[in-house]
C-alpha cells in the first residue's frame, strides 16, 4: 500500500512538473507571437457621411486583434456626437485604451488613440513637428510600454504624418520619430497614417530603424477603391524575427481608409 501511494505521488509528482512546463512554453511562446492593426477611423465617420463608431468598434474585434493605434480619434467633439471615441471603443471590443490629443477641436479634441488586451505599463505623449520651423504647433506622437508578458515589455506606438503635398514636414516627422526610438532597448511596433508612399524619402528614411510588415505594397486608401498605401505597422528590425501574415482588411465603408493587419513574431 506505501509503495503504491509512493508511486502515485511521484506520477502526480511529475505530471504537475510536466504541466508547469508546457505552460512555461506558451507563455513564452504566445508572448512572442502578436496581433497588430493599424486604423484611421475618420473620427468615426463612414464614406456615407454618417457617425457610425460602433460600426468601427465591430471591425477592430472581430480582427481579433491584441494591439490597435488608431488615427484622427474624437474626444467629445461636436462633429463626432460628443462621445469619448476611445472610452465607446474599448467598451465595444473589451479592451484597455488610452487617448492624447493633437489639438482642441470643435468642443473637444482630436488626436490618437491605443486599444490593448493588456494594460498599459507606462504611456509618452512626445510631440513632433506640425507646421514649419519657427512654429510653435505640434502634433502628438503616442508612445506605450505594454507588458504582453510577464517581464516581456513591447513599445508600442502611433503617429499620423502631415497631409500636405509638400514632404518638408512629413521629413521633418520622421527623423523626430527615429530620434525618440533611437536609444530604445524595447521592441519597438509604430503604426500609422503616415500619409506617403513606401518610395518616399520619410518613409525609406524610417526603413533604417523599421521593418515594414508589408513588402508587397497593398495599397490602403480610399477605402471604397484603394489606390496608394499610406497606412504602415512597422517592426523595429532587430526585434522581428518573423512576419507571419499581412493583410489589408477588405472593409469599405467604416472609415475612408481600411484597416491594415499584421500577425508578427518577435525574437526573444
């Protein structure tokens, strides 16, 4: 009887040391392993004209997305319903969110926005240029640390780049994004409407600290007919081990761009 309790103890034993471990691995595994999207949702408003932020709420969940930076986001503005875009946009997906405003704009505000599965360990709100040299105008550039892991810290940020034709400012965004990266030891995952083709110079200028997830160029914009690419989820190079699946969602009628996607794989 001793005998058989000592050898059911050790198969307890063991089959609990062997659990701990398969869980240990995919911790570890699923640490490495993240769903991101990159969204700019036209402060809500659909090609049709109308206020349909729920419409864009049911887009980014069944993404089934971890991690969201989302552009031109409303916080109470009148043209928008008042509504707290991000408050309304975590309660419909279930997620963490944060908000950081460019500007005061029509009652409220207009600026950037994160969603997370997880919570968010640390948030910046870095400014970077808006208007020419002189100008004392900035636009925020949202920066946060996320633990997707036990000790596993990913930066994790959006930015929307100038529109004009002119790239002096958007050259002028991109080098003051790089400077803010430039001593980061965290993985680093940018998203954004950086409002410029991959041949450009701001953007072949970030390609020396960022991988783009999308080598094929699919284009993003306007979403009811895309005809360029101006929305990016770029990777810091040294960190990205794989990218798994990149897709621009085939979604025509939320915002006036579509949403991209990308599945990344992290080293260790």
């Amino acid at each position: 009887m001793k005998y058989l309790t000592y050898t059911m103890a050790r198969l307890i034993g063991i089959c609990f040391w062997l659990q701990c471990c398969f869980l240990l691995f995919t911790q570890a595994t699923n640490a490495q392993n993240i769903k991101v999207m990159s969204y700019n949702i036209h402060h809500g408003e659909n090609i049709r004209g109308q206020i349909d932020l729920r419409e864009i709420g049911r887009v980014i969940k069944k993404s089934g997305a971890d991690l969201v930076g989302l552009q031109e986001v409303d916080s109470v503005c009148a043209r928008s319903n008042k509504e707290d875009q991000m408050k309304v946009l975590a309660e419909l997906t279930g997620m963490y969110y944060t908000f950081k405003k460019h500007f005061d704009y029509d009652g409220g505000s207009y600026g950037l926005g994160i969603l997370s599965k997880y919570p968010f360990d640390r948030t910046f709100d870095e400014r970077i240029s808006s208007y020419p040299e002189g100008s004392s105008k900035t636009l925020v550039l949202l920066v946060t640390d996320i633990e997707i892991a036990k000790g596993s810290i990913v930066r994790f940020a959006t930015v929307h780049f100038d529109y004009r034709e002119d790239p002096t400012i958007r050259l002028a965004q991109s080098s003051e994004t790089l400077d803010f990266f430039a001593k980061n030891t965290y993985p680093v995952i940018l998203t954004g409407d950086l409002n410029a083709e991959p041949n450009t110079r701001e953007i072949k200028g970030l390609g020396s600290m960022f991988t783009d997830t999308d080598i094929s160029g699919k284009s993003t914009y306007p979403a009811d007919g895309p005809s360029t690419k101006i929305d990016y989820i770029l990777v810091s190079g040294q960190h990205l081990k794989k990218v798994k699946k990149h897709k621009v969602i085939n979604e025509p009628v939320a915002s006036d761009h579509r949403p991209v996607m990308a599945s990344i794989v992290l080293k260790n």
